[in-house]
C-alpha cells in the first residue's frame, strides 16, 4: 500500500488546511451578510422611533442593496408625510386660535352693525384676507351687511344683495346649507366677478345657519388661487 499512502498523503494534507480553514471561511461570509442586515435593522429601529436623519447605505446591488434602497425610499417618504402633517397641525391651531380671538372680541358688542362690521373687519385681518363680507338673509334674497375696507362700504352704499339660489356661490350656500370654495376663480363657471374686487382669484361662502335655519352666508376672498 505504500503506493496509494504517498499518493494520499498530499491530498490528506489538503483537506486537513481545509476543515481548517472551512470554519474561519464561513465565519467571514456569515460576517459579509449578516453585517448589513444589522445595520439596515439598527437603521429601521431608528425610524420606528422617530429618527428620519438615519444614514441608510446601499451599496451593492444583490437582496440587501435592494432591502437598503427600499429602506432608504420609505424613509423619505415618511420624512416628507411628517413634514407635511406637522405644518397642517402648526396651521390648524393657528386658524383655531384666531377664531376663538375674533369670537371674543366680536362678543363684547351688543348691536348687530357694529358686530357684523367689527366681524368681517378682524377676520380679514387676523387671517389675511384681500376682502370679507356678511350677507343676511331678507326673504328670498340676501342682502349685504357688512364688508370689510372702502369696496364694502360702497358697496352697502349701492344697496347690494343676491338671491338665493344657484346663480352665485354665496347664493347656493344658502340654499344647500353648506360651504362651498371656488379654488380658483379664473377656472370657475359658479364665479360671479366683481369690478371692485379685480383682485380675487379664491372665494369661500360659509352659510350662518342657527337652529337648521340659514340667517346669512359669510363670504371671504384672496388673491391667490387654491389659498382657501
């Protein structure tokens, strides 16, 4: 057999350095994939505590590169989605905290006139308004309050009023007993413009309406479009 021994030996030899080697082998390939799934676990942790500012790296392009770029688009998505919600709230609560302002203010005055003019006045005001004004309801018709600056002035001067209906955005507020916007009113048929009011490009008609009985529409304006 001394032969086949000296034919084995090399290849005994071999496998031995191999079983050696074979541990230290699958150690560093078991490293190689486990270290970036870690990490792009540490990173997800990160996120589903609220860190968006976390480092995701994608670097290669088998599974993991894919889970990390999948990681990295989800991240700024809901980066983005808590952006946004965060600046509805932060202007949600300013809007709420004007209203119960005007309402104050407006509810220290005891004659109609004044509070309508006083109303539509700080509304315009407080919320940057390019014009306010009140209708009331008088039969089929409304007719105009109070208007905020010189063109409400003129224009209760000119006795102005609308019927209700469907001739007017403030009209069909009335008749159908809710708000309606005009987003923009260069690409709106229900607009009805004003040569003194050249400037309004969004309206808004909220109808006041007390015990189910609508008792008048107000009406608010900007100058730019979508603003309402």
């Amino acid at each position: 057999l001394s032969p086949l021994n000296n034919l084995l030996a090399p290849i005994q030899f071999v496998l031995a350095i191999a079983l050696m080697l074979t541990p230290l082998v699958a150690f560093f390939v078991s490293q190689s994939v486990a270290t970036p799934i870690v990490r792009l676990s540490r990173a997800a942790e990160q996120m589903g505590q609220g860190n968006f500012n976390v480092s995701i790296e994608a670097t290669s392009e088998d599974e993991v590169g894919v889970l990390a770029r999948t990681l990295q688009a989800m991240n700024a998505e809901l980066a983005e989605l808590i952006g946004s919600l965060e600046s509805r709230v932060q202007a949600r609560t300013q809007d709420l905290t004007l209203a119960v302002e005007v309402s104050n203010q407006i509810a220290q005055v005891n004659t109609l006139e004044v509070l309508l003019a006083n109303a539509v006045n700080l509304i315009r005001d407080r919320f940057d308004l390019y014009y306010t004004q009140i209708y009331l309801v008088e039969g089929s018709t409304l007719r105009l309050k109070a208007g905020s600056g010189e063109v409400g002035q003129r224009l209760l001067e000119q006795g102005h009023k609308l019927a209700i209906g469907p001739g007017s955005i403030n009209g069909t507020a009335a008749s159908e007993k809710r708000s309606l916007i005009v987003a923009d009113t260069a690409a709106s048929p229900t607009f009805r413009p004003n040569a003194l009011l050249p400037l309004t490009r969004s309206e808004l008609a909220v109808p006041l309406i007390a015990q189910d009985k609508v008792e008048g529409v107000l009406n608010m304006q900007r100058t730019e479009p979508n603003a309402l």
